[in-house]
C-alpha cells in the first residue's frame, strides 16, 4: 500500500479503515477561500429566493377618480399600510394604467436600447407598481443589467463614497484618514464608532480631515438617529443615508416605525439643508424571519417606490448589511444589480452598496463589484473601506485600503471611472500631517484631552489603529459629552482653525455650512466637484444622457490622463 492509499484519520486519532479514497483534485478545492462562504438552496416559502419566486404577485393596477384603488392584486381595502402609501405618494397615477399595460418585455428592451432616451423610459417606470418593475428586470441577464444601469443611473458623472473608522475611535487617525480619503477623490466620506457618545469627536475629525484634503467632501456620521441628525444640524457631518426603510408591514413595525415616520424624518434633515438618503437591500425582511415568501427583489421593489414617495433624493441599496443572505441564493449577486437598477428607474440616486464583506474568495468579491464599477453608479461603493478592514466599524468592506493600488489599476486596465485616482505618498503625508494637527489644535483650543505630537506622528505614518499609540477612551467621552452640552458648531470650529494657521481647511469647512444654507446639493445625486469651488453637480445639471457609443459619460482627457499615471508605473525611456 502507498501514503497515497492510507486510510485517513477520523479525527480521533485512529485510522478510519472505512473512509473512502478521495479524489485529490476534490480535496484540494475544498481548502479554497470559498468553500467558506454560505450557500443555501431556495426556500420560496420563506424567502430564500433571490427573485421571480412563485410567490410574488402578478401585477396590475386599478385607478378610479385619480385614485389607486387595486394594486398587484389586492383591493384597496386589503392594502397594508406600504401598499397604500405607495399607491398615494410613489406612482405617477396620471400614467399608471397606461405604464402597466406597456409589455414588460417590450420595457426591458427599451432599457438596453441606445435609441430609446432615458426621460422616455423615467416617464413610464414611475408609474409602475413594485410587480411591474420587478417582472421588467426579471427580463434582463446581467450583461443586460450593466448596459441598463449605464443609461438609467442619474448623473451622468460616476462617482464613489468611502468608510473612515477606526476600532479605537481615535480621533487623529481618523482626521489623517479622512484628508487621505479626500485626495485620492471620494465625493463621500462616511464613519461610524466603537463606542456610541464617541460619536461628535470622531464627527468632528473627519469633517475636519476631509476639508483638508480636498475641499466639498460631504461626511456622515452613523449612530443613533436622533444624534445623528443633531450632529448635522451643527455642521459637524453634511449628510445621511442610514435612515432604513423595508418591504413587509411587519418588519416596519418592529422597528417602531412606517413610511410616515420616515418621512417625517427625512424632512428634519432636508429642512436643515442636510442631504438624504435611504438605506434598504435585499435580505432584510428575510433576516427578520417576515419575508412572506416573496421574493428579495420584489421585496425591495418595494423599498425603492418607499422611499420615492416620502420625497427623498436616493437610496442606499444593494444588499448592504444583509448582503450575504442573497449572495448565498442562486442569482443572489444579479439580483443586487437589479435592485440597483430599479432604483434608477424609480428616477433616484443610488449608492450602490458593496460596502460590507460577504465572502472569503477574493475572486468572488470582485465579480460582486464588477456590475456596479462597470456601468457606473452616483456612488459605486457606499462605501469603499478606506481603512484596513481589521478597522472597519462597518463590519469591512468589499474592497479596502490593502486594494487601493489594484482599483486604481482596474480603472486603468479597462478605461474605466470608478471613482478614486492613484496619488503620491509625498502628498499623502502631507496631508495627514495638516489634519492630524488640525484636529490638535481644536482639541487644545476647547481643552479636550491633549492629542499628544506622539499620536500626530502616528497618525502621519499609521496603516491602521494597531500603529496608534493608546488614548483614553473615557476621557474622550467625557469631552465628547462637554461639547455636546456646549452647543459646539461647525461655524466655530471654522473660527477656531483660521485663528490657528489652519486658514484652508477652515475656508473649506465654512463652504460646505454656506453649501447648506444653499441647499443645491440636496438636489438627486448630489455632490461638491473641484478642490473647494463648492460647484454642485448633480441630476439637474449633470444629466445621463447616454444614447450609445460616443455619448454619455467617456473617461478620457484630464481624468484619462490622471487614472494613467500609477504608482508602479515606468517610462519606456528610463528602461
């Protein structure tokens, strides 16, 4: 007998005599990254089905006196309280009946048709019902999904949003992280805490951060909502989108909430100038055990015409924090584009998700990403973890900081916008210098606990929290509560950093609190483009107005010239 033919151990020690001869070829995938992923057959009874389960209603439509009063097959009277505010604030009634008597083949065809213009097809699909809009998608394959998403998205400009945390909430890293963040050009910079009254000083440092490095950076901070829209209501944090809305009744109501409570709070932020999104994503209602065994994508159809009728500009959607149960189904990742999808033929804003990590396989991470980075999306990632994972308080990222280098060559290897440019370490350093020391002097300014020059050259240098040296946590509570009990303003950090040399970074944060005043960036798909011009583009001035080759948005000139120039890269002549 060979090694080769051996029995194999039970695991007790013991040779187990019975166990079958392998095939090696087998034995050796199984040791691969993606074995380790979750993988679950359909269940349409529960809901474990990515989409078309044999459950979702057929659609169709009634409208009497202007009034919706049959939907997807159910009456009026048997409407729960998302059908009724669907059929009252989120479809064109005007137009229902004839949108929902158009072919739903025919519709998908005009989707991927370069001869029939976006307005032409918006007109339509927001008069239809969830059903409608879930059986047009149903039509196209994923390559279809790409080509419709690179005509329907709203702004014609990609763009992208990233993750600034860290697991210690340590302020000077996340103000380095943050300027770091801004020059290598996300329009976004999103962070969330460790430890919730953590919650204003690491606000305050990424908003101070992220003016360093490129002036009109829009910052959010996660947390509670009320202290979330606090936060932006004294110019510490310039928008939100962790606002959750969901496909089934029950659902809602554990969290408290209706589509009329949302609303309500989606107008607290708009009234103060801060912009608004929604966040949902397919797995949800699954997660919560309440799918009524509909399909995800029917589900989120649902979400999408939600957050349509309470007047927000856009969503975050696309799996999210529920991402691994439809990537665990079969269709799970197409049925993520079209869901982004839907919400562009809902005429909004999408921060496409790929914003949390799902699986081991780094193959399968990238074809993830792949539909949303090839078509373009207002925001590819919501966001790109801008941190090393081990840091991310999001539960990490599709992609991190360890792949900067390998996105900016993606972008250069297929001519493609994603959102981010390659940038020199000199320029890096720099930068995290001024905002690590920004963020110092503010600290000794209000007499918060010293950020000591130790922690600033950390900061400079740091990769992640591990290379940070440790600070109190408590004591940064303790002054996280003093500021929000003194009322602190962003207008007064602005004069707290122009009394202190810190004149740009103060010039770029009062641009972003007049930007409120403003408003014009609440407008779809909203952002801040230039280096602190304030110019706003958005849906209304920077259209889709893709109609095929030669149309449309091109990566080429100045922006085709600076995704060119990578960090690795030689000139034939110095060879």
């Amino acid at each position: 007998m060979t090694d080769d033919d051996k029995p194999v151990a039970d695991g007790s020690g013991e040779l187990d005599e019975t166990a079958p001869k392998r095939s090696k070829r087998f034995e050796a995938l199984d040791e691969r990254a993606v074995t380790e992923d979750g993988f679950v057959n359909e269940w349409p009874e529960v809901g474990f089905v990515a989409m078309e389960s044999p459950n979702d209603p057929d659609p169709s439509v009634t409208v009497e006196d202007g009034e919706i009063v049959e939907m997807d097959g159910k009456d009026r009277t048997e409407f729960d309280f998302i059908d009724r505010f669907i059929a009252d604030y989120a479809i064109n009634v005007e137009k229902a009946e004839e949108a929902m008597a158009t072919d739903s083949e025919q519709v998908a065809r005009d989707l991927v048709d370069i001869n029939v213009p976006r307005e032409d097809i918006v007109e339509l699909t927001t008069a239809m019902t969830p059903a409608k809009l879930s059986e047009v998608v149903n039509q196209l394959d994923t390559a279809e999904i790409i080509m419709a998403m690179k005509k329907m998205r709203t702004r014609r400009t990609p763009g992208n949003q990233c993750h600034v945390t860290s697991v210690e909430d340590n302020v000077a890293q996340i103000a380095a992280d943050a300027a770091e963040a801004a020059l290598r050009g996300f329009y976004e910079i999103e962070n969330t805490v460790g430890v919730a009254r953590m919650a204003p000083l690491t606000a305050l440092a990424q908003q101070i951060g992220a003016q360093c490095g490129r002036g009109g950076v829009i910052t959010q901070c996660a947390v509670e909502e009320a202290t979330e829209l606090e936060l932006g209501m004294r110019g510490m944090t310039g928008y939100a989108e962790t606002v959750s809305v969901y496909g089934t009744e029950d659902v809602f109501k554990d969290g408290d909430d209706t589509p009329w409570s949302k609303a309500f709070l989606a107008s607290g932020y708009a009234s103060r100038g801060l912009k608004m999104r929604y966040t949902s994503g397919a797995g949800s209602e699954l997660n919560m055990g309440q799918a009524e065994g509909k399909s995800m994508l029917y589900l989120e159809s649902r979400c999408i015409l939600v957050t349509k009728g309470c007047g927000v500009q856009g969503l975050q959607n696309g799996g999210i924090s529920c991402i691994a149960i439809p990537t665990s189904v079969p269709a799970g990742v197409k049925e993520v584009a079209a869901e982004n999808l839907i919400t562009m033929l809902a005429d909004l804003e999408v921060a496409s998700g790929n914003d949390q990590t799902f699986t081991h396989s780094d193959k399968r991470r990238t074809a993830r990403m792949m539909p949303q980075f090839l078509a373009g999306t207002d925001f590819i990632f919501s966001g790109y973890s801008a941190v090393p994972n081990y840091d991310n308080m999001f539960a990490g990222s599709t992609f991190d900081s360890y792949d900067f280098d390998e996105y900016n060559i993606m972008q250069r290897d297929l001519q493609v916008e994603g959102g981010t440019k390659p940038v020199d370490e000199d320029t890096v350093l720099e930068y995290r210098e001024r905002a690590a020391k920004a963020i110092q002097s503010v600290f000794e300014e209000l007499g918060f606990p010293p950020i000591s020059d130790e922690e600033v050259e950390a900061a400079v240098y740091a990769n992640g929290s591990k290379d940070m040296p440790e600070r109190s946590t408590a004591e940064d509570i303790k002054a996280a509560e003093e500021m929000m009990e003194e009322d602190l303003t962003g207008a007064e950090v602005v004069k707290i950093l122009a009394d202190n040399g810190f004149e740009d970074i103060a010039e770029n944060l009062l641009g972003i609190l007049k930007g409120r005043v403003a408003g014009d960036y609440i407008q779809t798909s909203g952002i801040f483009e230039g280096d602190g011009d304030f110019d706003v583009v958005s849906a209304v001035n920077d259209p889709n107005d893709y109609e095929g080759p030669g149309t449309g948005h091109r990566l080429d000139g100045e922006e085709w010239e600076e995704k060119k120039e990578v960090r690795f890269a030689v000139d034939p002549e110095d060879i």
